[in-house]
C-alpha cells in the first residue's frame, strides 16, 4: 500500500514575473508560501511514520532468528 499516493499535494500560489529582456519565466514564492510548503512536507511525513509498523527489539528480525537457532 502506498500511503505517498494518498497525500493530497497543496495548491500553490505563485506569482509569475515575465522579464522584457529575458524570455524566461521565473515563478517567485513567497516566504510564506515556502514555510508552509515545508510544513506539510513534515505533516506528510510524521503521518507516514506513524503509520508504518517498526518492529520492537524483541520482535525483530534477528531475534527471531537467534531464537531459532538456539
């Protein structure tokens, strides 16, 4: 199951600047904008970790196999 896949991306607001000299187009965010942007890369991802399952130390991998053996 890809829990990436259910995260909604935000809409984003950017201001578009055409410069006469340049035929390029520059998308110009603001603080704000950036701050929130890495606000909910954090949400996104503290969601993610909290819903994968981390095995404890007594249920990992290797003691289960240390068990086994002995």
């Amino acid at each position: 199951m890809n829990l990436i896949s259910k995260y909604e991306e935000p809409r984003r607001e950017t201001i578009i600047e055409e410069d006469p000299l340049c035929r390029c187009t520059k998308n110009i965010r603001t603080m704000k904008q950036k701050t929130e942007d890495w606000r909910n890369e954090c949400v996104k991802y503290r969601a993610l970790i909290r819903r994968r399952k981390f095995p404890n130390y007594f249920s990992s991998q290797f003691c289960k196999i240390f068990k086994t053996r002995i």
